[in-house]
C-alpha cells in the first residue's frame, strides 16, 4: 500500500476514536476496554507474524525492553488516561489537547539531544499553549479542566513511543511490532485493573460489539500496522503533521453525534492548538 494513503485511512481512523471512547464511559471501564482491545489487537497480528516464522521474536531478550516502553508508552497508559479522562471532558477536547504533543517533541529535543529552541518555535509553542488555555478553563475551575489536565500530562507519551519505533531496525517488520505494541501491554494493564478497577463496569449490548470491534480490530489492530507503516516510509515529522490535523475531523463529528456544540471557545482553540503544532513541526522539520 502507498504509505500516504495508509496515513489518510489512519487519519480517519484517528478522527473517531474520541467518539467511540464517548460513547465506551458507561458501558464499560476504561481499563479493562484498553486490556481487551490489546488482546483482540495481539490476536488481529499473531496470524502474520506466525506466517512469517517470527512468533519466537516477540519474546525475544534483546529487544524485549523497548518493546515494553513502546506498547506501555504508545498504547495503555495514554489511552487508559484518555478514556478515564472523557468522565469529564469531550471527544473535540481531547482531540484538540492531543496537540500538546508537540511541545513535548520540542522539549525532548532541547533535553536529549541538545538542540537550541528558537524564537519561532518560542511564538509557534505560545500559541499551542494559548489554544489548550483556551479550552481547559472555558467553564472556569469545573470539573471539566480535571479531564483536560490529565490529557495534556499524559500525551508525552506518545511522541516518546514513536521515537522508540524509528529506532529499532528494519528487520523487525511491522506485524512484529504491532503485535509486541499489544502484547506487552497486557500485563501492564492486568495490574492496573487489579490496582485501579476490581469490579469493572461491563454493559454487554449492541453499543459495546461497536465499541469492542472497532478499539479491538480497528484502532488496536488495522490503525497500528497502518501508522507504524507511515512513519517507517515516510518522514516522521511529516506524519506527525498530518496525524495533528485530525481534531478538526473530531470536533465536526463531536458535534454531529451530540457530544460537544460549534462555540467561541472550541472553535478558537482548534484553530490556535493546530495553528502552532503545525507551525512548530515545520520548524522542526527544517532542523533535521
């Protein structure tokens, strides 16, 4: 497949994950949602990575640790957070606030690999900043700006995940580590839900076969082996600029299925947040 087209379908995919996540809060629990997802997610790729003999490499010593980092970093911890989060807040927030990402990109530059942050980049974060201001304390200190808080200190994790994924050599193929991306999260995620959700919340109907199949199949399985295709053949920046565009897709269909209405204040951040993480990737870009 052209990995620009795998990109757009994963842009689409991304669109309606906070609206599925929406629709998961009260019919099943966060935690357990992201455990059974990853095992559907494992199982989706088991079946190429068996065909291609390399079932004994996901255990395999060398690489065992990055793999735990990269399923942990990229998949349970943010998306858990991000599902506990829409308790409070809205699929159009969250979308929106995932910008902040990019700040982190430009901190993990300026700490690891010395890199000077320029005027431009300062006013291009400025704006990312004023953006996710704008809409964590739209209604004041309500209970809205608790949701908003935990989305903005868990989405470095993310950009951490995917420098991890460039990094690994291109003998690991993709189902290989769309698989670990699932499989190490697993554990991770049995002791969250022993720690944190004892009694889950399980509402079997047709709303949760939705929720299951598309965070199962969909976004743990055929996203992942699309994105990860994206960002091995083409630049990560660039992926990353593309990837950042889809809170405008969230926020048109936040509104059209009742989750959040057109304001002032979703609209302005959208356009401040996206404005500076698109500006401050292109500076980034530039440097590389």
């Amino acid at each position: 497949m052209n990995p620009k087209l795998s990109l757009f379908i994963f842009w689409l995919i991304l669109g309606f994950s906070p609206i599925i996540g929406g629709l998961s809060v009260n019919l099943i629990s966060s935690v357990f949602l992201v455990l059974l997802a990853s095992v559907m997610g494992f199982i989706y790729f088991l079946f190429p990575v068996i065909k291609n003999k390399q079932f004994t490499k996901i255990f395999e010593r060398k690489y065992w640790l990055k793999y735990f980092l990269i399923s942990n970093f990229g998949n349970a911890l943010p998306f858990c957070a991000m599902l506990y989060a829409l308790k409070w807040t809205t699929p159009a927030n969250i979308a929106i606030l995932n910008q902040v990402e990019m700040l982190y990109s430009l901190l993990f530059c300026a700490i690891f690999l010395k890199e000077r942050i320029t005027l431009k980049q300062i006013i291009a974060s400025f704006l990312i900043i004023a953006g996710a201001t704008i809409l964590m304390f739209q209604n004041g200190l309500s209970p809205h700006l608790k949701g908003d808080l935990i989305v903005v200190f868990c989405v470095w994790m993310f950009q951490a995940s995917h420098i991890l994924i460039k990094k690994l050599p291109r003998e690991i193929n993709d189902s290989l580590i769309c698989a670990t991306k699932n499989f190490y999260s697993i554990p991770v995620l049995i002791v969250l839900m022993l720690l944190f959700e004892p009694e889950p919340i399980f509402n079997f109907n047709f709303s949760l076969i939705i929720v299951l199949v598309y965070m199962g199949v969909i976004r743990y399985g055929l996203s992942y082996n699309l994105w990860v295709y994206a960002i091995r053949n083409l630049e990560l920046s660039k992926t990353t600029a593309v990837a950042l565009s889809f809170p405008a897709l969230t926020l048109v269909l936040s509104v059209i299925f009742g989750y959040d209405k057109f304001s002032l204040f979703n609209v302005s951040g959208l356009i401040l947040t996206m404005a500076g993480a698109l500006w401050l990737n292109k500076l980034m870009n530039k440097k590389l």
